[in-house]
C-alpha cells in the first residue's frame, strides 16, 4: 500500500539539474517498507513520448535535486545532473529514473544474492548471517521490484514497458544485486550496471571466506548460463576496489566462454585511482549509461 508524500519537485536555477524530481513514496512489501523516488527527464511534462527505465539501488545517495542531506556521507552520484547532461547532447535518449532506497543496517541481507548463499553450505551460512544480520532476503527485494514496483512505474508514468528498455543498476553489493537481478528475471531487465561489484562478499583480510562465496556465486552463474544481453563491470583501483581485479576478470572469462562478446554485450572498465565512494561512480556514471542506453 502506498503512501504519497503528495510533492512535485519541480527545479529552480539553484539546483542541479532540468526535469522533475516526484517526492519519495513507500510502498509496504515482502521485503519491508520501501522508499522509492522518481526523476523525470526534462520535456517529460509538456511532451507525450514514452521513455525507457532505469532502476537503481542505493536511492539515498543519487539524486542531487534532493540534496546532500539523505546520503550516508555527504555525496551523491548526481544521476540527475549526468543524465541530463548526456541527453541534452544527444549521447543517450531520455530516461526515467527509479532510485529505491536500502534499508540501511539491512542493506547486505537486501543486496546479497540468495540463491549464491543458498550453495553454501550451513557453517558457512550461518557466518555470513551473522556477518549480515541475518540471513539475506534478496530474492523478496527482486519480486518487489519485478511484481510491485515497475507495473506501478509502468501505469503511472509513459514508460517503454519492454525488456530492451529496462535497465538496473548499482554499485558495491548493489552490483552484485544488479547483476543478478538480470540473471534471475532476464524477460524484464535488458542491461544491468554493475559498478565496483563487491566480488569479495565479506570484508578483506587474511581470514576472509572470499574465494568460497565468490565461487559460489560464479558457479550460479555458470550453471545459470545466462544469454547476452547487456552488462556494465567497472572497478577502481583505490580502497575495496583494489581488491576486485582477479574476480572480475574470473566473470570476464566465464562470460565469454558462455558466448558474451567484450565491448558489445558486455563490457569491463578499470578506472586507475577511482576509489570506492560515491564521487568515483558520479565521475564515471556517463561511461555506463552510454554503453547500457546509447547507441554505441
């Protein structure tokens, strides 16, 4: 059941960028209460085109329109200033974006690909609830995603209901979550961005389980197999991201030996000194909606 926050926030020279910013709305799920903000591109409201979806983990910080106070430190990925940019100079066609919220100390158990963690075996499912809160609920976040959400954004605004104009996106566990979210449902999400996906699972360190939650996830996704469609990988150098190199080059190579061909259906970015916060992936944002929603 939703509750509007009755709002239009329509933009003034102050802020960051054109188009419109709805005010949050929650929707009661499965999965909990979740907060959900649209951005309307700029043309939306005088205009009568159909336009393709982004959705996107991590709500809290994209938004720039909506300020620096809902984000953990400050920084936003400014989705709204990038992607009125690239569409103003003709680099990708309008979209709406769908920013969902995480659930804050909830967010691993929200993020953390289920069927993965269902392959481990229970010590180590237990280390990783205890690790996590609990034990993830991720596949109940996807069906309010696919069930509740996008029929609601698909009723309410002019949308391009159809698989190649869906997109998912998000970074750190929310790449690990993106990218399985187009692996599990690949009739309704036609690109995923997956930015300094957090192939490590846990935290680093000598004692990390790392490789065997990582293989876990890679052996899902070999036995899953997925047909190509279209990802975005990208990491840094700095920070977490310095530790992603060897497994993103492991997804890299399963994908291509399951038919994916590199810089067209899937492509694999590093960004020498980008760290693992919110400016690195505002900075390189451009990168992955060119690839996921232009025309390449």
């Amino acid at each position: 059941m939703w509750r509007w926050l009755v709002a239009l926030l329509a933009f003034t020279e102050a802020q960051a960028a054109p188009g419109i910013l709805v005010a949050p709305e929650m929707m009661a799920s499965a999965a909990g209460s979740m907060v959900v903000s649209v951005w309307l591109p700029p043309g939306y409201e005088t205009g009568s085109a159909r336009y393709p979806v982004l959705y996107m983990h991590d709500g809290q910080n994209l938004f720039e329109a909506a300020g620096r106070a809902t984000s953990w430190n400050r920084h936003t990925w400014g989705a709204d200033t990038v992607a009125a940019g690239l569409i103003a100079e003709g680099r990708i066609p309008a979209v709406i974006i769908v920013g969902i919220d995480h659930k804050g100390p909830e967010r691993a158990r929200q993020y953390y690909p289920q069927k993965p963690f269902d392959r481990l075996d229970p010590a180590m499912q237990k280390d990783v609830a205890t690790q996590n809160g609990g034990v993830p609920y991720s596949d109940a976040y996807l069906r309010f995603l696919v069930n509740e959400l996008k029929p609601l954004v698909d009723a309410r605004y002019r949308t391009k209901p159809e698989r190649a104009a869906t997109f998912i996106m998000g970074s750190s566990m929310g790449g690990l979550i993106s990218l399985y979210a187009l692996v599990e449902y690949p009739k309704v999400f036609g690109g995923a961005g997956c930015l300094s996906t957090h192939w490590l699972m846990a935290m680093p360190g000598p004692a990390s389980p790392t490789e065997t939650l990582f293989a876990a996830y890679e052996g899902y996704l070999r036995d899953k197999a997925p047909a190509p469609g279209r990802i975005w990988f990208d990491h840094g150098t700095v920070g977490l991201d310095a530790n992603y190199a060897p497994y993103q080059a492991r997804i890299d190579a399963l994908l291509v030996s399951l038919g994916w061909r590199p810089g067209v259906d899937f492509a694999s970015k590093t960004y020498s000194g980008a760290d693992h916060n919110e400016d690195a992936w505002r900075a390189r944002l451009a990168d992955s909606l060119r690839f996921l929603l232009g025309n390449n």
